[in-house]
C-alpha cells in the first residue's frame, strides 16, 4: 500500500460535481512548472478516439500511420512539440509500414502513454474534486498529482529502466520536461492521472477503504519488446484516498525505495524498480517514531514502474462493498492481461488464477528468505497478485541471522518478523480466497481450500531448493533439510553474518573447511566457527559436495557465488547515503545504485566503501518505521 502520511487534512473544495463521461487524454506534453498540470477536457469519445482525431488531422503526416497500431508509444507527431523542432520533420528518415522505431527517445515529445487499457473496461469515479472521501462503484479516480511549491531536483536515475523498460535514452534526464514529468509538473500525451482504490487487512484486521493515498498512476507504457508497464508517482500529492495524510513522501523513505527496488531487481527477484527519484525543498513534517518528535523534512517524487500495481486487496475493497459485478470485471481484466496461460472461457479461470497465485507467492516469499529480506509491513494491501515485491516501506535485509528479526519499529506485535513471512503468505492468500469465493460455486471453493493447503508444501520444497543452491548441493539426499536447518541453527547462536556467511562459504576451498584452516577475511565463518558444532557440520556437509556427481571444487565455487550476493542494501548502507542526501550530497545513493546492480561481483568501490565488512556497530541500534 501507498499509506498516506500523517498531516493535517484539508477541508474539502465545495460540493461534489458528478459526471459520469470518460476523460480524454492529455494530448501534448503541458508547461506548467510549479503550478498544477492543466486538466484534459472531458467528453464521450475515449482517449483512443480523441488521438484518432489528432492523427487524422496531420494529412501532412500520413506516412507514419501505416506503423502507428504497432508503436502507438512512440507518438512523433512534429505538430504537437509546437516550433520546437524536438520532433522529425515529416520528410526525415521514414520507417517501413508495420515497423517500429528501434531506438530510444531521447526527447519526450518523441514518447506517450496510454490510460485507455486502464479507464476503457471499468466505471470512473463519478466525483472530479479532490478531497477524501469514501469511494464506490469504481476502481480508479481521475485526480493529477500536485507539483512541488520549490524548485526541484532530478537526483538519481536508473539507465536500466529509461532504456530497457521504457525505450528513452538516458540524455533525457537532462531535459527540463522529463524533471517536470517525473515531478509531477507536466502530464505527457495520452496520459489521464489516476488513483486507484482498494482495501486491505493491515495487521491483521480489516481497515477498510485505503486506496493510493500519496500515488498517481499517470499511464501504461508498452515498449518495442512489446512489454506492457503501468508508471507511478509516488509522493505527488493528495488523492480522494489520504485519509489524514499530505499526500507526499520525504527524502529519507524515497532514497530507501528507489534503491532497494532496483536492488532486488538485481538479485533476481521479482519486484516494481524505480526510474527516477526528485527532491524538492518544499517542507514536509513527519513523527518519524510515532514518539511526538516531530521533524522538518524534504518531500521527494519517486517514478516507479511496474507490470501491474494491482494487489489483494484491489479484490478485497469489491467483495466487501458487495460490487460483485465489478469484482468479477477486474478480475477478468486481470486475468487477460497478466495470466495468459488462463484461458478466458474456461469456467475454473478463477480457480486456475488463485492456484497460480497461491504458488507465485510460495516462490517470492522463499526468494526473500533466500536473500534475508524482511519486507516489513505484509498487509494485504502490500500484497501483489503478480507476486512481485511492491510497496518499500520499513523493510530491511538481516546482518546477523536471527528468525526474529523485525525491521518495523512500528510493528510492536512483531506480525512481520522474517521467520513469519511464510505464515503471512498463508493468511493473506485466505483472505484473497475470501475475497474470489462470492464469484465460486460449491466446488470451486472446495477445491481452492484445497490448494490453499498445499500452500505449505509449496513453500517448503521452494525454500529448500533454493538453499541446496546456496549450498551448491546437487541432486538429492534425504539428509539435506538437516543440513540447511543445521547450518541455520549454528548460525542462529553465533549471530553470524547472513549474507557474508553464504558469500564465503563460495569463496572458501573444500581443503580450508576440511583443515578448519578460515582465512582472516573471512570474518563471517569465524563467527560460525566459535560454534562447538561447527566442526561437525563442516563434516556433513564435505561429505555432501562429494556426492555431487560430476562436480568440482572450483565448479562449485564458482557455482554458489552466481547466487550469494556479496552486496545487499544495508540498513547502514541505506542510512549512510540518507544522511548525506540530507546535506544535498548525493554521492552514496549514486554510488550504492551502481554497487546493487552487480552484487555477485566483486568491486573495487564496494570493498573501499566498506561493504562487505562486518558492518558497524552503531547499525545495530538503527530503526525504520511506516512513517515515510
């Protein structure tokens, strides 16, 4: 969830007018810095039609049209960049009919989005004004995001995603329009703004209407690989679901977010990444600890991109209102767009969708644990139904191993210590159950608990699968849960190192663990090595990689390092590159964003900054919490 921080609510603007009209889409990229983007007109043709009528226009233009169906993204059309010359002239290079454009836009009159695959199949929110509210019949309100009052700053960018997810040339982050976009400030061509609505259980209890309470979702982007990716703001200002919040997010929590999605992205699992992150000097206030200190602090825009932003409680929010009807529509949609493999008029689609669910969400938490990730707040509005990793609030990765460990100072109960994301799975995937069995007959549901049940199972031969390959154990032995459960208990008592114990054991021979001969640099397996059973474990598991058929020394090495970072993002890390974002020096968010795309190889800037060392000891006293 996108949860709205604590501020003072705005009394709302006047009576509600209501209209039921689609909006068009914003047909050209607007000027507008500092102020709130001009709003599209509103009238019966959809957004598709509204352009149709551009293009139509263009006579002069008409060579492209032949390949507009196949790139419509790639909206060049010279008469919308005005005078500006950003865009061909009608006479340049032209391509053949049916053929896109391979390279990347470096302008982004050369680029657009599209919110017709988003407004076309489902009823908008009736209400225009902005000001909370409780939201029905509807899954997105039409609301644009608030620009920044002060001047803003375009202070990290992932080349990753500008170039391979969304086709622009990375020049473009010097543009004054793409720091404009990303903060807010200009709507691009085709774009219509929306905030989505949804519910959720946080913590456990039902909390009713949440929704995106400091997000806009300013268009879907489908790019030359044919990849369809949703955008996001998060930190753009109020919607008709903040609550009690101000619709903004500060420095300190974006910084995390940005760095820990693309993070992930780079340890192979699957997660929304983040394309852009601006500050501004625009005053937020914040109770970071929930303590009555309240602080001064910097709002921040954070782009974020995504296959589908659509979670849990995106169903909950529809069942719990009895919108039955818009319930089985979103969940059609859903299924056609991101579950191909589900046939459309297969009558057990539901059953076939929630199985796959249940399964990706056995396989993502087991990545978590993999990697030592707490994601910190698990409600269900947290929950992808594409089972990636959304939502970066209080998360941490684990230094020393400890099943309790709790990254949310908020969470008081300790619901979301690591050693129970696999149990939170299980819950909020009964809930999503829940949610679908008003659209099940007698069967369906009984057959859906059953694979509700199998849950377990799922998870555990996932989890076990993917520490054996940690291990770099090949085949199978009966022996190998005690193995790994061995490991992890020694590892437990001598609070070893998480994530440098699994590095090092890829780094260390099979001759210095038989000799117990641990090298100096390897400071992580000489905390395990204080264990009186450490050599005994040492023995099982020699044992175990001489069974490995066909293997060697130097294979398995080489093996179990393609799969045990050497780098994760810290909470130290994390804090380090804050406090000096904080001074206006941005030098370690840089920095860490270029360590984490490679955090299986050993790098020279890495080892000097110090992040492969035990880290330090004023780290074990940092906290996080939801206020962001």
């Amino acid at each position: 969830m996108v949860s709205p921080s604590p501020a003072a609510p705005a009394p709302p603007p006047g009576t509600a007018a209501t209209r039921t009209r689609k909006p068009r889409a914003a047909t050209a990229l607007r000027p507008g810095a500092g102020r709130a983007p001009q709003r599209p007109l509103w009238g019966r043709e959809t957004s598709g039609r509204v352009r149709g009528r551009l293009w139509k226009a263009r006579s002069a233009d008409m060579w492209w049209r032949p390949w507009l169906p196949a790139c419509l993204a790639w909206g060049c059309v010279a008469a919308l960049c005005g005078s500006r010359g950003l865009c061909p002239a009608p006479n340049a290079s032209r391509p053949q009919p049916g053929q896109c454009p391979r390279r990347r836009a470096a302008e982004l009159c050369a680029w657009a989005l599209s919110s017709d695959s988003l407004l076309d199949p489902f009823p908008v929110d009736v209400i225009q004004e902005n000001y909370v509210r409780n939201v029905r019949n509807c899954i997105f309100s039409v609301v644009y995001p608030t620009p920044f009052k002060s001047r803003v700053r375009l202070v990290a960018v992932s080349k990753d995603v500008l170039e391979n997810i969304l086709d622009l040339d990375i020049s473009v982050k010097g543009s004054p329009d793409f720091l404009e976009f990303v903060s807010g400030g200009k709507v691009i061509f085709g774009s219509v703004p929306l905030a989505h609505r949804y519910g959720g259980h946080q913590f456990g209890s039902w909390a009713g209407q949440l929704g995106d309470g400091r997000a806009h979702l300013i268009g879907v982007y489908t790019n030359r690989h044919g990849e369809r990716w949703e955008l996001q703001l998060k930190g753009s200002g109020k919607t008709p679901y903040s609550r009690n919040g101000d619709g903004r997010a500060v420095l300190r929590s974006s910084v995390r977010e940005f760095l820990c999605s693309e993070a992930m992205h780079h340890l192979g699992i699957p997660t929304s990444r983040a394309a852009s992150l601006v500050v501004s000097d625009d005053d937020v206030w914040r109770d970071q600890f929930y303590n009555g200190n309240i602080k001064k602090e910097r709002g921040a825009i954070v782009l974020r991109v995504a296959k589908s932003w659509f979670r849990i409680g995106s169903l909950e929010i529809l069942a719990h209102s009895g919108e039955l009807d818009l319930l089985r529509r979103l969940l059609d949609f859903i299924i056609q767009e991101h579950f191909p493999s589900i046939a459309m008029n297969d009558s057990n689609r539901y059953l076939e969708f929630f199985s796959t669910v249940v399964s990706e969400t056995a396989n993502l938490i087991s990545l978590w644990m993999s990697v030592g990730f707490a994601h910190g707040v698990c409600n269900t509005d947290n929950f992808s139904l594409l089972s990636i990793t959304i939502d970066y609030g209080p998360f941490g990765f684990m230094d020393s191993y400890d099943p309790d460990f709790v990254p949310n100072t908020s969470d008081d109960e300790r619901r979301y210590k690591i050693g129970n994301q696999a149990s939170v799975g299980l819950f909020n995937l009964s809930k999503l159950l829940q949610a679908l069995k008003p659209l099940l007959d007698p069967r369906q549901k009984q057959l859906a608990s059953q694979i509700l049940e199998g849950y377990g199972e799922l998870y555990h031969s996932r989890f076990t699968e993917l520490f054996k390959t940690k291990l770099g154990l090949l085949g199978e032995n009966e022996n190998d849960n005690y193995l790994i459960a061995f490991l992890l208990k020694i590892m437990e008592d001598t609070k070893a190192d998480f994530t440098m114990t699994f590095r090092e054991l890829s780094e260390i021979t099979a001759d210095q663990l038989k000799e117990l001969h641990i090298p100096e640099e390897f400071w992580a397996l000489q905390d395990l090595g204080k264990h009186k059973l450490f050599s005994e474990w040492v023995t099982m598991y020699l044992m175990r990689l001489n069974s490995n058929n066909g293997d060697s020394d130097a294979k398995r090495r080489t093996r179990m390092a393609t799969v045990n970072p050497r780098y994760i993002l810290r909470n130290w890390m994390a804090e380090s590159a804050v406090e000096k974002a904080n001074l206006n020096d941005f030098s370690e968010v840089e920095l860490l964003e270029q360590v984490l795309q490679q955090p299986f190889q050993r790098q020279e800037a890495a080892e000097r900054a110090g992040y492969s060392l035990r880290p330090p000891a004023w780290a074990r006293h940092l906290k996080v919490s939801c206020s962001s």
